[in-house]
C-alpha cells in the first residue's frame, strides 16, 4: 500500500477515536441524569453460561450432600452388622 494511503489511514483512525472520546464525554452528563431519573443501571440477565455453570454447582453441591449422607448410613449399617455378628 502507498504510503499516503498508509498515513491516511492512521490519521482517519486517530480522529475518528478521538471524536469518539469527545462524543463520550459530551455525552456523559446526560448519561449520569437519565440514570439518575430511572433509577440507575439494571443489572443485566444472567448470560446462558453462567446460568448453566450455577446450575451444576447447585447440583454438585446436592450430590456431595448425599455422597456424604449415603457414606454415613452405609457405616452406620455396617458397624450395626459388624456388632450383631460379634
């Protein structure tokens, strides 16, 4: 590519960042009202992943309580076992 194209390029670039900045700050004032006036940001919804990721914790977490509680009773029949044969 010629090299005024090049530096055109690199000059379009860095104005149209730098409008955007000027945008933004313009902007912001308004911004800060509209969100003063509706009461702030929403918190927005849960993305499908992170639903689904709470939802195998929430499952991992059932499942090692009944490991543990299965774990429990399997001793408990055992030393019942143990005791009815001594």
């Amino acid at each position: 590519m010629n090299k005024h194209f090049e530096d055109t390029r690199y000059y379009l670039k860095r104005a149209g960042e730098t409008a955007k900045r000027g945008v933004d700050e313009e902007l912001e004032p308004i911004r800060e009202r509209v969100e003063e006036l509706t009461g702030g940001e929403e918190e927005p919804e849960p993305s499908r992943l992170e639903s689904v990721r709470a939802d195998l914790e929430e499952l991992q977490a059932t499942a090692e309580g009944e490991a543990k509680e299965s774990i429990s009773e399997a001793r408990e029949k055992l030393k019942a076992f143990s005791e009815k044969r001594s």
